[in-house]
C-alpha cells in the first residue's frame, strides 16, 4: 500500500495544480471584476495572487518530485523509459516540454507580470486615477499566459493518460 503513496501524491499535486486555474479562470477573475471599489478589489487580488502563487509552486514541486519516484518505479517494472525506439519515451519527452512551458509561463506570471499589475494598481489608487495607461495591455498579458499555463497542463493530463494506457497495453521484460 505504501509504494502507492508517490503516485496518489503525484495525481493529488496534479488535482491542486490543474482544479484552481479553472477556478481562477471560470470564477475568481469574473468576482474580482464585479468588486467596484478599487482597493478593496486590489486587496482582494493581493491575497488571492499571493496564496494562488503558493499553492501552484507546492503542487508543481511535490508533482516533479513524486513524478520522478514514479519514473523511477516504472523503471523498477522493467520498462526502458530512456529507450528512443518506445513510444513511451516520446510521450514522456512531451510531457516534459509542456511542463517546461507551463513551468516558464507560471514563472512569468508569477514573479514579473502579476507583481506588475499589482504596483500599477497600486500607483493607480494613490493618483485617484481609474484606468492607468499599461493596465489593459497588462491584463491581456496576464490573461494570455494564464490560458498558455491552463492548456499546457490540460495537454500534460493527457500525455499522463497516454502513458498509462501504454504501460497497460505492454508487458514488462
Ligand atoms: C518532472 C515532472 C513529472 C514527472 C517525472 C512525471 C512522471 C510521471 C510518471 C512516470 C507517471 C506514470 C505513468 C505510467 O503509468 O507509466 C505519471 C503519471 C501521471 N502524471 Fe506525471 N510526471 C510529472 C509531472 C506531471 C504534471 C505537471 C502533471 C499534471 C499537470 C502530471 C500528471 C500525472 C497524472 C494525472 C498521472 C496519472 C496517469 C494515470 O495513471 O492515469 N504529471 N507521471
């Protein structure tokens, strides 16, 4: 029961990375949006980006490393995951280059254009202006590397479910 314990964190990390930026996408920025007053809603979005920012760095940390305890046993199974002529080695290699996307776009947004948006607000509130110039192209921005991170790990579950459905359809030497 134990040597399941690596894969069930690996599918609950998936859970906590992939659910919330549905929800942040379908219900959080739709809410924020309906707030009127500028600085409740910047403090809103502060303490919504700063735990969001936590809780997908956690969950992409245990995946990487729970994910690299499954590869391990796979290989413990027999199976040749570094052999180029496998199917399962091209797949795997996919979901590395998607997690290496996601992982480069959560970054940005993390560390460079959501602290951005947030000094611009913040600038903002402190003139009495409303809309400050930036602000819209900030947001697009923010928007589009939000969607590239959704769809890259909407990609990276299938190539997850790619690689089960090989590893059932072989048998290990
Ligand atoms: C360095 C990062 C990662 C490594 C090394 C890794 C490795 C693995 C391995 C070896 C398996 C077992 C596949 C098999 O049945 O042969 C697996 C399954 C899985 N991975 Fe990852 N993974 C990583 C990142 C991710 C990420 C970022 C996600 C989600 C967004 C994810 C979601 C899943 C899911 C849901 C499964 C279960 C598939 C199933 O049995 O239906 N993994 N992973």
């Amino acid at each position: 029961m134990s040597d399941s314990v690596p894969f069930w964190l690996h599918i609950l990390a998936a859970a906590v990375w992939v659910g919330p930026q549905f929800f942040m996408f379908l219900v959080t920025v739709p809410a924020l949006r309906a707030i009127d007053d500028p600085e409740v809603r910047l403090r809103v979005l502060r303490i919504i980006a700063t735990r969001f920012g936590w809780l997908a760095w956690a969950a992409l940390l245990v995946l990487v490393l729970s994910g690299i305890s499954s590869l391990y046993d796979r290989i413990d199974d027999g199976f040749d995951v570094f052999d180029r002529g496998q199917r399962y080695y091209w797949i795997f290699n996919a979901k590395m280059m998607l997690l290496f996307l996601a992982v480069v776009t959560t970054a940005l947004h993390s560390f460079v254009i959501g602290p951005r948006q947030i000094r611009l607000q913040e600038e903002a509130i402190a003139a009495g202006e409303r809309d400050p110039e930036g602000a819209a192209a900030l947001r697009r921005l923010s928007i589009a590397l939000s969607g590239v991170t959704l769809l890259a790990s909407v990609a990276i579950l299938y190539t997850a479910a790619l690689l089960a459905n090989h590893s059932f359809s072989i048998q290990p030497v």
